[in-house]
C-alpha cells in the first residue's frame, strides 16, 4: 500500500522519528497534567456541572495562549526549533514540580491557577514549533502523510494520557486530592523529561527556520510583533488558500466543540444514574476513546487518497462525514448513538485538519511558518472557546438537544458548500517584507 510505503520512508528518517517520539511524549504528557490539576482544584471543565461554567473553564484554559499566540509566531520563525521545543519542554517540568509543591504546601490558589496556565500555555508553543518545523524535515510528497500520523498519533497520545493520569488519579478512591493529583502530576513530569531526551538527538539547526538566525535585543524583538504579524497576515490573506483552510478548519472545530460539551453533560448527567462524579467522568473516558479511534481512522485513510482527491476536496468530504456522524445525535440519546458520532466526527475534523494543516504548510513560505502556525492554533482556541460559549447558551442542563444537534448537522453541510468554490491553487508569493 502507498500509505505503508509513505510511513517507512518517513520512519527511516531518524528525525522524524525523534520528532515523533518527542511530540507523543509531550502530548500524552499534556493529558496526564490536565486529570493532575482536575484532581487538585477541579479546573478540568469535564467536572464543571452546568454548560456555562464548563465555557468558562475552556475559557480559561485556552484564553491565555489565544491572547500571548500572537507574540510567539515571530520568535518561532526567528529562533531554533529544536532550542524552543528543550527549553519549552524544561520550564514545563520546572513548573509542573512547581504545582506539585504548592499543593503538598497547600500553596494559594492564584499560584496553582497561574502555574497552571503557564504550562498550558508552553504547550501550546512547543506543538506550535514541531508544527512549523516538520516541513523543513519532510519532502512536499510525504507531507501529507507525516501531518496524518505524526498530529493524529499525538492527539491519540494525549487522550491515552488523560487515561492513565485517570487511572492513576482514581484508583485509591479514598485518598485526598492533594495525593491523587501527585500520582498524575509525577506522570506528566517523567513524561516531559522523556520528551526532552528525544529532541536531543536531533541537532539544533533540523528544524528551521531556514534562514540565517537574526539576533536582536529583546526589546526589538517585541517592539517588531505588531509589524510582523500584520505583515503574517496580509500574506495568509494574499496566498489565500491558507486563509480559507484556515477558516474552514476553524469552522469546523467550532462545531466540533459544541459536541465536545454536550458529550460532557450527555456523559454526566443521561448516561449515569448519579448525575456526575467519577461515574460521570467514566461514561466521558469511554467517548474519549471512541474519539480516539475516530482520530486513528482519520490517519489512516487519509494519506490512501491523497493521488485521488485534492487536499481542498477532502476537506469538503469530511465536512460531509461530520454531518452524517452528528445527524445520529440529532435521532438518539442512546450510547450507541453517542460512541458512534463520536468516532465519525472526530474522524471528520481530524481529516479536515489534515488537509487544512497540509495546505498551510505548502503554500507558505518558511519565513512565515511559525506565524502560520500560531495562526491556525489561535483559530482552534478560538473556536473551540467561542464553541463552549455558545454551546453554554444553546445547551440545556443534560446537554442534549435535538433541535441543537440538527443545526450541527446543518452547520457541517454548510461549511462544506461554502468552502468547496475556494480557489484550488495559491496565489503567488507577495513582495517580502523588509
């Protein structure tokens, strides 16, 4: 098969495999942290009751990297790679020891609050960087397969983390927060650190950026952010194929999310007969799963069309597949009905971001990479919080209704209609900036 042939000549590539490694590492890592600061102070918003508080706790999450993104896409096309992604990873096990320690002191909550954001937040910069710097590693004709298995396994990674860091956090139900958190805490730690030791293998200049490296003070660093992501900007714009994937993509998670939170209130409150609690957060870990398995289908049958159906079609497809995976929600509360659209739509979003990510990293230059980068993760925070804002507003206490789940499914055809006229082939290059 050409996708099995595609994923050995990417294996044998000792930098992609240590990119590979460092970015399951990392995201596993990423998942077992969440269930750790869920169990010390309950931010996790799968254990917030209402769908307003649970909008409120995406937003609290994401917020910060949505509102510091900006000023990271710059230093990502300017700095190493490789350095950001040891340094990023080195300050979030500084930090993650740092909240271990403040509970174990019962610390002030501002502090866990604050650390807590912190690593969220650096997160993001290093999947930002492996983003922006995997096409330096990878031809244009393995691309597409490296962005379905390289993501997709670490996204699987991250929901088998939030798994363990589960097992971990509830296997001595009668153990205080403070120790379960620990368990899941120390887990996390080991796995950053194991993250770390990966990205050593590779040398500091593999992953770009490709031009010679600009040193500037700082404070001319900064003073330049507002220029050069305006200047980031037009030039989406300009290419425009990266735009509207872009905005596709965005779209897309935007309905994503809203069945992210109703799963969450369906699982607490419809499929269990306590209301919540652990049974609740049970039901949730098992549509985790089947949303895993979603992201593992999308991997694998993505890259098997890619000599067939252009990267724009196969985001039309998948807008197509999303609708027919929420329409089962819109006919059932039952499980089957839940375990189902989870594993098509987020099989669905997955594809299409396959393709969106594709189309990002092909029609842009290497000099806006990381901007590119930081783009398309502030349109996923983005989304996704403005998708639990909304959701707060739409969704009835258990989080399930028909008439909800209709407009998704009308919302998935509709994103797939809009973007299909889009232009297939990228506008030329406009003048660099000075």
């Amino acid at each position: 098969m050409a996708m099995a042939h595609d994923v050995a000549v990417l294996w044998r590539d000792r930098r992609v495999r240590s990119l590979a490694g460092t970015r399951l590492l990392s995201q596993a890592g990423d998942g077992a942290f969440q269930v750790g600061i869920a169990a010390a102070f309950f931010f996790d918003p799968v254990d917030a009751a209402t769908p307003m508080q649970i909008a409120v706790g995406f937003a609290v999450l994401l917020a910060p990297f949505t509102i510091v993104g900006p000023f990271l896409g710059p230093f990502i096309d300017r700095w190493s790679r490789q350095r950001i992604i040891v340094v990023g990873s080195a300050v979030r096990v500084a930090l993650v020891a740092g909240v271990a320690a403040a509970i174990m002191l019962d610390g002030p909550l501002w502090s866990l609050y604050a650390m807590a954001l912190a690593v969220l937040s650096i997160n993001r910069l290093v999947l930002a960087a492996m983003t922006a710097g995997l096409p330096v590693m990878v031809d244009d004709d393995q691309l597409l397969t490296a962005n379905s298995v390289i993501p997709t396994l670490g996204t699987v990674a991250a929901a088998l983390g939030g798994m363990v860091g589960a097992v971990i956090t509830f296997i001595a139900p009668t153990a205080s927060d403070g120790t379960l958190a620990h368990g899941a805490l120390g887990t996390a730690g080991v796995l950053f650190s194991a993250g770390i030791l990966t990205m050593f293998a590779l040398p500091k200049d593999s992953m770009g950026p490709e031009a010679g490296k600009v040193h500037h003070r700082i404070g001319a660093e900064l003073a330049a952010v507002a220029r050069r992501i305006g200047e980031g900007a037009r030039y989406l714009v300009a290419k425009r194929t990266p735009a509207y994937a872009m905005v596709a993509m965005g779209a897309q998670r935007f309905l994503y999310g809203m069945m992210f939170v109703a799963a969450i209130l369906i699982s607490r409150h419809l499929l269990t007969d306590t209301g919540g609690g652990k049974d609740g957060l049970g039901q949730f870990t098992v549509v985790l799963a089947f949303a895993a398995v979603g992201f593992g289908v999308a991997a694998l049958v993505t890259p098997l069309f890619k000599e067939r159906v252009s990267r724009q079609a196969w985001i039309v497809i998948a807008s197509l597949v999303g609708a027919s995976g929420q329409v089962l929600l819109a006919v059932s509360t039952q499980p089957w009905a839940l375990y189902a659209a989870a594993v098509i739509v987020s099989a669905a979003v997955q594809g299409g971001k396959i393709a969106a990510d594709t189309i990002m990293q092909h029609d842009t230059a290497d000099a806006m990479r990381g901007r590119a980068a930081v783009a398309y993760d502030m349109a996923y925070n983005v989304a996704f919080i403005s998708s639990a804002l909304v959701a707060g507003l739409m969704l009835p206490p258990t989080g399930y209704s028909a008439a909800v789940m209709t407009v998704l499914a009308v919302g998935w055809v509709a994103v797939g209609v809009a973007y299909a006229p889009t232009p297939r082939v990228a506008a030329p290059d406009p003048a660099p900036a000075a």
